[in-house]
C-alpha cells in the first residue's frame, strides 16, 4: 500500500507537551498543597476531556477546580513564553516525508 499524505496530532506526538503538562500539573498541586499522584496522571495520557475530567475529580474532588485553574494559568504562561519541545525524530521524519513528496497536514 503507497500512502497518498501524512496526518499528525501535535499534542504529545510532535510536540513532548506531555512532560511539560506533567510538570506544570506537580507544580500546580505544590502551590495547592495538595498531593501529585503520578499513577493518576499517567492515567490520563491520551484520554478526552471528559475522561480526564473524571479521573481527576476522583482523585482531587471538590479540589478539582481550583487545581485546573493554578495549572492553566501556569501553563499559558509557559506556552506564551517558551517552546514546547518537539519530540525526537519528528524533524527528519517530516523531512524524510517532504522529500517523498507526500503531502502533510496537522
């Protein structure tokens, strides 16, 4: 089979925004005092919102909101003033892609 285009996601395949999530949110809870379960964290990679919505709330119940808030904010912020890192091998594999002449969209 030749394939005719390449389609990404960006959000934790070309870009690591996972590590850089998964430390705002340590942060977030520090600043909250409250605990950072990674074991939870982890569970939620790759889920909708809904479904991280509801492993969150519970683990942190009516903690919930004011978690997300502390962690938005912080993560706008370092969205705003840093790069999130792109994740290894995706330059030379858009690269490689380009010089196959496939088109790629993300």
């Amino acid at each position: 089979m030749k394939y005719q285009a390449a389609i990404f996601d960006m959000d934790g395949l070309l870009l690591d925004t996972e590590r850089v999530c998964m430390r705002i949110f340590q942060e977030a809870c520090e600043v909250q005092n409250l605990p950072f379960y990674e074991d939870v964290y982890l569970s939620i990679i790759g889920r909708n919102a809904a479904g991280i919505e509801t492993i969150f709330r519970k683990a942190y119940g009516e903690n919930l909101d004011r978690l997300h808030l502390e962690w938005r904010t912080r993560y706008n912020a370092v969205v705003k003033h840093q790069a999130i890192p792109v994740k290894d091998g995706v330059v030379e594999l858009l690269e490689w892609l380009k010089a196959q002449g496939l088109p790629i969209a993300v």
